[in-house]
C-alpha cells in the first residue's frame, strides 16, 4: 500500500483499530433458535467465519454480489446487530452496541425532513456532546459545512436538496460527531452517474483532510480502486465468506485519470470483475433451481 502526503505515524498506521474474529450472523426462522447448520431449512446463515483487520487510517471497501451479507457485516460493526458467534473489537475493545466512535453514512441519507441542513449537522453534535458551549457547537457545524461544500445551503431543507447534496450533509453529520471510523453503506447508490463520479472525488479530497478509518459497501468495481487501500472480496451468500482482500498500490493523494492509467488498474479490475461474475453466476443458478 503506497501513500504520500500528508505524513501518517507509521506506529499508528500500521496497527489494527477494527478486528473482527470468526464471526458469523444466523437469522433464525420464527420462533426457531439459531444455530449452525449449513442446509439448514428453518435458519438463514448470513455471514460464516468472517476474521478481518483493518488498521488505522486506511479506507476498506467491501465489495460483493447481492446477498452476500455486506451490510449484516456492516450493522455488527455499527452496533446496529449482533453477532451469532465472533468477536469484534474496537483499539481493543468490543463492540456491544452502537456509539459515537462509529460515523454512520447511509444510502437514503436519513436526514430529519423537518430539520435545516444546520440543524441536522447540530443535532448529531448535541446528541453526542450535549455540554459544548454554544460557540464551540456552531464551529463544528460550521466546519463540517464547509468540508462538505455546502456553504449557503445552510438554512435549506432536505427536500430543496438534491441527492447529491442530501449525502453531503450525512457525511458532514457523520464526521461532525469526530468518530474514530466511518461507515458508509452504499453512499452513492441512490444517485445518477455524474453526481456519484463528481462525489466519489469528493469523498476522496474529504479523506485526505485527516484520513479517518473508513469502511464502505459498494457495487462498484470502479468506486472501490479510486477510493480505497485495501476491497474485501466476499463470496455469495448463504454463508458468505471473505474470498480476498486486495491491496490497491495507486498512490495519494488520487484523481480518477491517474487511477485509470495506473499499470496495475486494469489487472486489480479484472480480478474483481472475475470474481464478481463467478459469484453472482452462482447465485443466479442457484436461483434457477428453486424455481425449477
């Protein structure tokens, strides 16, 4: 993994913040109790055995076909589910629930309709620091507005927003809070091609001020090379498993073009459009059968 400036301590960086051991997710049927039967009929294993570190300052996508168990995975780092079996620790500590140490970014951006683009941003503030002197609140908002590049849409509503704009202000609510990882599910999802290109780099400029952990769903082969240091590759579900991790040599700070030019671009491209084709195959055969 290649970087460049600004500088990052190498004892920080090369030390693991997020560690997840063997940890599966079970949904049992109704009224059933979990447990750990691959052909099981009346459970629904999600994720199976699932061991990651993800170390500080880097950003990690995790990349896969529908089904996979991406954001399952993503919700137990949130504290938003709990895992079946596994552990997942946080600087060494477990999670056990959801807290501000975690920045959530979601795919339908999640904002409060009847809240201003201010006071969206101040209200995660206040919820996680309620006793920050009136001053030091409107700094931050005022801050994370202006790291998103929302200046004058301060007073606006979500719905006077575009789509590009309403995920600007969950990732200005998300990083507003200071947490020590961010995580995105499918930022861009919901978003036309241009938005989400002009975004992506947006994101990226956005990283590079102070280079937060980050870890991202995509579908995106794309999105996944120019974003990340490291795409966790997992299989299909039912029991999805990570198949590989792949380490992105582009260098930072990244432009797209540069990127694409990169000699080892279309070689890490092809790997994941391999891997991504054989999986969802699968899924796509196995869909078939049942119909049959």
């Amino acid at each position: 993994m290649i970087t460049s400036s600004p500088p990052v301590d190498m004892e920080t960086s090369t030390s693991v913040q997020l560690s997840l051991r063997n940890v599966s997710k079970v949904f049992p049927a109704k009224g059933g109790i979990p447990f750990f039967k691959r052909n099981s009929t009346s459970n629904f294993i999600a994720i199976e055995d699932i061991s990651l570190d993800i170390q500080h300052n880097t950003f990690v996508t995790i990349i896969g076909p529908s089904g996979c168990g991406k954001s399952t995975l993503l919700n137990i780092i949130a504290g938003l589910s709990t895992a079946t079996s596994g552990t997942v620790d946080l600087d060494g500590q477990p999670i056990l629930g959801p807290g501000p140490d975690r920045g959530m970014v979601f795919q339908n951006y999640a904002l409060m309709p009847w809240m201003t683009v201010e006071e969206n941003i101040r209200f995660a503030v206040e919820t996680v620091y309620p006793k920050l002197s009136k001053q030091r609140l409107q700094g931050i908002v005022r801050e994370n507005i202006d790291r998103v590049g929302l200046d004058g849409a301060e007073k606006k509503h979500p719905h006077e927003l575009s789509g590009g704009m309403r995920q600007r202000v969950g990732i200005a609510r998300a990083l507003a809070i200071d947490p020590k990882i961010l995580l995105m599910d499918e930022p861009f999802g919901a978003l036309d091609a241009l938005t989400r290109g002009f975004l992506q780099e947006e994101v990226e400029r956005i990283w590079e001020q102070d280079r937060k952990t980050v870890v991202m769903i995509t579908h995106s082969i794309d999105e996944a090379l120019l974003l990340s240091d490291q795409i966790v590759m997992m299989t299909r579900g039912p029991a999805a498993k990570i198949d590989e991790v792949l380490e992105v040599p582009f260098p930072r700070p990244r432009n797209r073009l540069e990127v694409e030019q990169h000699p080892e671009y279309h070689k890490l491209k092809a790997e994941m459009e391999a891997h991504l084709y054989r999986e969802t195959r699968f899924v796509e055969q196995d869909r078939i059968k049942v119909k049959a």
